[in-house]
C-alpha cells in the first residue's frame, strides 16, 4: 500500500529516517493501514467501509478495525447514513475539523517530548547525586 504517507520522511539527529506512520505508531498505536485511513478522510471526504475498502484495497474487517480505533481516539467521526433500507445501517466517516486533527496531533507529539525532556532531566539530575 505505498501511498504519500511513506513519502513523508523526516531526518532524526542520528541521520535515521523516519516516516510519520512511525510517530503516529509510538503515540497512539496506529499502523501504516489505521494512517492511510486517516489521511484519506483528512481530505474532507466522508466514505463508508466498503467506499474506503474499495479505495484503498483493503479488506471490509481491516478497515472497519481502523476506523474503530479512529473513532475512539476522537480522530474521525462516525454518522448513520438516513436511509430507509431493511437490514444493517450504514455509517459515514469523516473528518469534521482537518486542522483540529493536525493540530491535536501536534499537540501530542510536543507533549510527548515534553514528558521525555522532564524525564531526561530527573535522570541527569539523580547523575549529578
């Protein structure tokens, strides 16, 4: 599933390279699947399972698995589809604010160096001891 998520590299201190999908890994459990969804619907578009299943080549039960972990991290919103039809609804899933995400997501991620900066420090600190 090679797609414009793979290309988003970054140079770490070490010369290492590494993906977002690596950083979304480590912060919130996402796998390189659970971002493609992600980023597709932060296009603006509203899909449902077997839309994005068809888009993104992916099995109904793994895209559905990802959008669940999406809706519960408050990433992606889930509507009911207002259809009269008999048997199972149908959902749409979408993301209401783009710019909200992104920035949530940044948010995190200075978090995150904010609580390994704290932690480096006590241990620098218990060094100088």
């Amino acid at each position: 599933m090679a797609t414009e998520i793979e290309e988003l590299r970054l140079r770490l201190p070490t010369g290492r390279e590494a993906n977002i999908v690596e950083g979304l890994r480590f912060c919130y459990d996402l796998s390189e699947t659970d971002t493609a969804i992600l980023f597709e619907l932060l296009k603006g578009k509203e899909y449902t399972v077997d839309e994005l299943a068809e888009k993104l080549k992916l099995s109904k039960a793994t895209v559905n698995r990802s959008l669940t972990k999406l809706v519960e991290i408050g990433f992606v919103t889930r509507t009911r589809e207002k259809k009269g039809e008999a048997g199972r609804p149908k959902y749409k899933y979408y993301v209401s604010d783009p710019e909200k995400v992104i920035n949530k997501i940044i948010e995190d991620f200075e978090h995150c160096a904010k609580i390994y900066r704290e932690v480096l420090q006590n241990i620098l600190k218990q060094l100088k001891k």
